[in-house]
C-alpha cells in the first residue's frame, strides 16, 4: 500500500504544479487595466478588439522551444538545404509565410527572403516591415543558422505564445538568412577565425560594398549588394538587423567618418581592434544606443562586455559605435540609414565565426530573447499618415525630425514611421506641390503616437504661411486608414 500511496501523492503534486505554472503564464499574458501598457491592434481581418500587452513581461518568461527535428534541427544547412526547409514552410504555414527571392548570387544561388507575418502576401497597412540579413560574410554561419531557427518558432509559437501573435499581427519580419551563399560554400565548419569564405565568389567584401556617406567607394558593385539595394528601395523597412560573426556586440552607426584610416581587410582590422577609434554619432545617437541595449541586454552574454579573446577589446553593455571600434568604407547598416531612413545595426552574435554545429542550441539560447525584442522595437515612436486636403495620401514626402538631419520619407500609401525615445519633437514635412509644415508632437513610453498630418497645395494662398500645432483628438482617424476609432484607444494620437 505504501508505494501505492506515494505514487498517488507524486501524481498530484505533478498535477499542482504544472496546475501552479500554467496559471503563472497566464498571468504573465492577461490582458491588463493599466493604461501604461502596450496595445496595438490584430490587424484586418479581427474583431477590432485591442490586444493589451505588458511589454516586459517576455523578458520575464524565456521561451520553451523545441524545433521539430523532422522539419529543423540545431545542424548547419547549405543551399540546398535552406531552401528546401524554406519552401516546406511555406507549404506547411501558408497563412504566416511567404517565399520570395531578391536576385541571385554570383554563382547563381538564389537570395531567399521569407516572410512571416498575419498577413505574408500584402503590406498592412499603417503596420512597419522589418528585416534581418544574416551571413553577409559566408564563413559567419551561426546568423543563418539563427534565422531559420527564428522562422520555426515565430510559425510555430503564434497558436500559443500572445507576445508572438501580437508580433507577428502588427508587424511583416521579412528574413534573408543567407546574402552570401557563394561565401558559405566555401567556408569550413569549426574554423573559429581566418578569411575563407568571407567574401563573395568574385572576392569582395560585401560589407565593405555599398554607397557610403563619408566617402566615395569605389569597388564595383556585386550582385548581391545591387540586390539589397533594389529590395530595400521597393520596401520601406523601419528596422532592420544584420547578424555577423567574430565578436560578442551591437555596433551601431557610423561605421565611417571622415577622418578615419580605412579597414580594408581581416588582417588590417585586426590591428584596429586592439585600439579604440573616435565615435561617430548619428543624428539619432540616443535611438541606436538604445536599439543595441535592447537586444544587448535581453541576450543571455552580450551586455557582460566581456572580451572575447585577451587580445579583443571588450564592450561596455555590448554595445559599440561602429567606428569608434574600428571604421570601414561601404557598410551596410551606414546605407540602410542614410539612404532609406531604416535604422539597422550589426549583431555579433558569436566569438567564433563558424563554431562546431553542437554548440549551435547554446547560441539559439542565448540569442532568442534578442531577436524577438528587438523587432517590437519597430513599434516604439511616432507613426502616421501624410495626407491632402481630399484624405489621399502623398507619397514621397521627405520628412525630418527637426534637429536630427537624416531624414525619412513616406510610402505610396502615405505612411511613414520613426522610431523615437520619449520627448517632445518637431516634425517638419515636405512634398512637391505642397506648402512645407512643422507640427509638434510627444513621445511617451508606453505606447507609439500616431501622427496624422494634412498638407495643403501650394497654389492656395489661405495656407502659405501654414503652421498648426498638433492637438491631441480621440477622434481624429475615425476615418482614416486605420479604421474604426475603436481599434485605436490607449494611443497617442496627434492631427495637424
């Protein structure tokens, strides 16, 4: 009778306590009263009902995760590989994903970009497009690596995980997991350091291959860099980043500036590593710093700051500017930014560039938290339409935050997004035909603020001189793009 006994009283206390963690993550995810948290709404399609979410309760809770090792396991896939699972996908979640090439490489191998989102196939509306780019150096492996990992757990956590629904509801995640598969092919599992592999079959550096502010580049643009370029002049991306290899830290832009001596190769950036160069800070100091703590600080290592070899430097919080830790000619995130408005920084998310494939959980592990984050971050800040007098949107109107001189501009629907720290800014507004505005508005951390702004023809001499401080309005967008006033409460909403 006594072990009898003691089994029935090990199966209620199992029962109790998954009873005890199941209610705790309900908790987690209840829909809350406070007005401090984050809402958005479900997108088209629902019932307009807001979903209320705390956004620190995620950091609170790590994700259980365990890939379906039929569809994806923690090995290393080439090409072939890769695509098959990205098209098996799709197949399997056809309402989440969807499959697209950007170009090809030079050797021919296609650029895959997926998808995942409630709404795959066609931009929402007044909702950002994102983006990650990993192994832009092909013998940096763990980024691709990563980003299929990110792919089956965002399609396969939106049933049950809110934060994700929520995620993937408001926000299309565009993934590259490979813009250097040529490099990959020729790269070799277990090599922790050295260049093989790093640059594309023709020999360039791919991150040394792009327009730059600073200075004239003269390499000749390669194919999968003409690609990124094309992509991302077709899809107005509000954040972006970019995992690389070699390190254990967030660099931010600029990666140049005017007076630096140029890393032009392996051998010559190792030398810049073991000094520290002069920062050089964007207009948007504070938002770049503040996108690398998030993704920093929610990794399972990175804001330690510890160096990875005796020889490397270490970084306070994880964090660096770009050039402060050695400058270069031709990235890519100082392109996103100047070029497009997309605040994009570099993930180092390994020490080592191509680490035994054993060790790939730990790096999933490590990273999950950061990459989920880190994306929601596109909802932080203002966002809004630019609109006629007759309610239809104006597109290309160049628009600046005054004081910070890189400026953004608005889609063919007319949206635009910044992502902004709490405060008290000032827009200004320009489009062909138009008269230029400045309208006023706030910040607050809980919530982003939805800015709407009418700008006036030229011709009309009533509005030559127009400038009208932006009022908050509960009912400003009832009949706007966004819907019914219902789906927008708990925000911040401006109109000028």
């Amino acid at each position: 009778m006594r072990p009898v006994f003691l089994a029935a009283l090990l199966v209620v206390w199992c029962i109790a306590v998954s009873t005890f963690a199941d209610a705790a993550e309900q908790r987690n995810f209840e829909p809350s009263s406070d007005p401090a948290l984050f809402a958005l709404d479900r997108g088209a399609g629902n019932d307009g009902h807001l979903y209320t979410f705390d956004n620190l309760s995620v950091a609170q809770d790590p994700r259980a995760y365990r890939p379906d090792v039929g569809a994806l396991d923690f090995v290393y896939h080439n090409h072939d590989e890769m695509t098959r699972y990205l098209r098996s996908t799709t197949a399997r979640y056809p309402n989440l994903t969807a499959l697209y090439s950007i170009g090809k490489s030079a050797q021919g191998r296609e650029l895959w970009v997926l998808v995942v989102s409630a709404s795959p196939y066609e931009h929402m509306l007044g909702k950002p497009d994102v983006k990650y780019i990993g192994n832009i150096h092909g013998n940096e492996a763990v980024g691709r690596e990563l980003l299929l990992h990110l792919i089956q757990y965002l399609v396969s956590s939106y049933g049950s995980d809110p934060y994700i629904k929520w995620l993937l509801d408001n926000t299309r995640i565009h993934i590259l997991p490979s813009l250097n598969p040529d490099g990959y092919a020729a790269s070799k599992e277990g090599t922790c350091d050295g260049g093989q592999g790093r640059y594309n079959s023709r020999g360039f550096d791919l991150n040394r291959n792009f327009p730059d502010y600073f200075k004239q580049n003269n390499k000749r643009s390669q194919p999968e860099t003409e690609a990124v370029k094309d992509w991302i002049s077709k899809i107005q991306f509000v954040l972006s980043g970019s995992l690389h290899g070699g390190a254990l830290v967030v660099s931010y832009p600029y990666d140049n500036t005017p007076n630096a001596k140029i890393c032009r190769s392996s051998s010559t950036c190792a030398v810049f590593h073991s000094y520290q160069s002069q920062p050089s800070l964007t207009p948007d100091d504070d938002v770049f710093k503040h996108l690398s703590l998030t993704y920093a600080n929610n990794h399972g290592k990175m804001s330690r700051g510890v160096a990875c070899k005796t020889a490397s430097p270490s970084f306070e919080n994880g964090i660096t500017n770009g050039a402060a830790w050695y400058p270069l000619t031709g990235g890519m995130q100082d392109f996103n930014y100047v070029w497009h408005g997309c605040m994009e920084v570099t993930l180092e998310v390994s020490c080592c560039k191509f680490p035994p494939a054993y060790e790939l959980r730990k790096y999933w592990d490590d990273n999950q938290m950061s990459l989920i984050k880190f994306l929601a971050e596109a909802h932080r800040g203002v966002q809004g339409f630019i609109m006629d007098p007759t309610g239809n949107p104006v597109e290309r109107a160049q628009l600046k935050i005054k004081g910070r001189d890189i400026g953004f501009t608005t889609t063919k629907y007319g949206e635009f997004w910044r992502i902004m720290l709490p405060g008290v800014y000032k827009l200004e507004v320009y489009a062909d035909g138009f008269v230029p505005k400045d309208v006023d508005f706030m910040i607050v951390e809980q919530h982003p603020t939805l800015l709407n702004v009418t700008l006036q023809p030229s011709k009309d001499a009533e509005y030559s001189a127009s400038y009208d401080r932006a009022i908050t309005s509960t009912t400003s967008i009832a009949n706007s793009a966004y819907g019914p006033n219902t789906a927008n409460r708990d925000r911040l909403i401006f109109t000028s």
